[in-house]
C-alpha cells in the first residue's frame, strides 16, 4: 500500500459557503450529498409549512419534517467532515462503509415515513392506532438508535487513525461522538418509556422552531442535547485550542464533563414538569 493511501486528507481551508461544500464532498461525497439533499428538501417543506394552515396535537403538520430533515441533514453532513479526518484508505474501511450506509438507510426510512404522516396530518410518533402504525412506531425506534449508534465506529476511528487532528479536537471529536450516542439515545429511549416528550404543562404551542413546551417539562431538551453533542464539543475545543493552546486537553474533559451535567440537569427539570423557558 501507497504511503499516500495512509496519509491524512489535507486541510480543508473553509472561507465561506461554496468552500464549505468543496471540502465536504471531497471529505465524503455519499454522506455529504445525503445530508445537502435533506437540507434542500427542508427548505422545499418549509414553504409548505408556511402555507398550510393544518395543525396536529397544537403543532403545524410540517414542523416535525422538517425539523427532522434539518436534524438528520446535520449529522449526516457532521459525519463526512469527520470522516474526512481520517486517512484515506480507513475512509472505506468495513466500519465506516457501514456507519455510512446505515445513516443513508436508517434516515431515509425515518424521514421518509415522518414526512408521509405530516402530509397526511397524522402522526409518526406513539401512533398505535392500527397494526401497520404500530410496527412503523417500533421501526423508527429501531432506526433512529441505529443511525445514532453510527457515532460509535466513527469514533473508534479517530481514535485510532486521526493522527491529523490536534490532540484536543481529537479528543473532543471522540467524546462529542460517543455521547451523542449515550445521551441521544438515553433521552429518546426515557421519552419513549414516558409515552411522549412532555412532562405536565397545558399544552398550547411552545417556544419557535423548536416547539418545546413552555408550561411544562419537555423531554426534547435534554434528547436535543444529546444528539448535538457531535457538533458542540468539537466546537467549544476549536476555540479552546485557540484561548488555551497549553491547556486545551484538559479544558476538553471540563467542558465534556459540564456538558454531560448540564444534560442530566436538562433531564432533572423536564421529569420534574418545569419548562426550559417559560412564557
């Protein structure tokens, strides 16, 4: 094997937009192309959701879509930027071709199906009402934990082979992954035992965009966290490297420590009926 096939992916300078997207396709042009899909096609709903007046359980019928579309569209894209951090001939490895096409599969069977039912006007989640509802319902758990444990082999793989990165985005890169799937799937899988996000509360509609409760505790916020964690720590180490140059590694494990505390904090107060914001 080539020493060039070994070697790390050259640095990605990203000096706006159309720089942006050269560097992710060349990073992982399946997973970036999904992830730009679900984006245009939020877009697209977002003009229906701005011109269909029909609302289910208080909530516009296509504000489930395309946050969704929106979520996933992320992560995917979040996960060919890494990716793109690996050498060249581990890009391909069995792990990664797995994680990639699990993400493509599980996504499109997810979305595919919430966005039927919000044209519909009917529900995707803890819908129960007849037999076919039921086995989708238990599908898109099944899918939703699949695609969110994709973050694990992903992880494994900077571990190992990101000999590219700064030791503190590595690490940052690791935990951001490894507790999207911890407390990602922690939080969906309490909302899923509680039979729904909300926690007390009278309903009514909550905070823009986002749609969380503001009369009571919302089990989204702390799932929101979880599943962000891929985005947000990477991040918070890119200005720590910077501020703390000497000091980042560490400062990584406090921040990931905070986050993680201030996850379970989030939890505490959805379970005790208290809304984030209240309004």
């Amino acid at each position: 094997m080539s020493s060039t096939a070994l070697d790390p992916l050259p640095r990605d300078p990203v000096r706006g937009p159309a720089t942006l997207l050269q560097a992710l396709r060349r990073r992982d042009p399946t997973l970036a192309g999904f992830g730009l899909a679900l984006l245009a096609l939020a877009v697209v709903l977002s003009v229906a959701w701005a011109l269909d007046p029909r609302q289910l359980h208080g909530e516009d019928v296509w504000a489930k879509p395309v946050k969704f579309l929106l979520s996933v569209g992320l992560f995917a894209l979040t996960s060919a930027w890494f990716i793109g951090e690996l050498p060249q001939a581990r890009r391909n490895a069995a792990p990664i071709r797995a994680a990639r096409w699990t993400v493509i599969a599980a996504g499109t069977f997810e979305l595919g199906y919430i966005t039927l039912q919000g044209a519909l006007g009917q529900p995707s989640h803890f819908n129960e009402s007849t037999p076919f509802h039921t086995v989708m319902f238990a599908l898109m758990g099944i899918g939703a934990v699949a695609l969110t444990a994709t973050t694990l082999p992903l992880a494994r793989e900077i571990a190992r082979h990101g000999t590219g990165l700064s030791p503190a985005l590595r690490l940052a890169i690791v935990l951001g992954l490894v507790l999207t799937f911890i407390l990602g799937v922690g939080a969906g899988v309490a909302i899923s035992t509680h039979g729904g996000h909300a926690v007390g509360g009278t309903g009514g509609p909550g905070l823009p965009l986002l749609g969380w409760s503001t009369t009571g505790g919302d089990l989204r916020v702390p799932h929101f966290l979880g599943i962000h964690a891929q985005q947000l720590l990477p991040l918070a180490a890119a200005g720590l490297t910077e501020a703390l140059p000497m000091r980042a590694r560490p400062a990584v494990w406090l921040v990931s420590a905070l986050y993680v505390l201030l996850t379970l904090a989030a939890f505490a107060q959805a379970m005790a009926g208290r809304p984030l914001i209240g309004l």
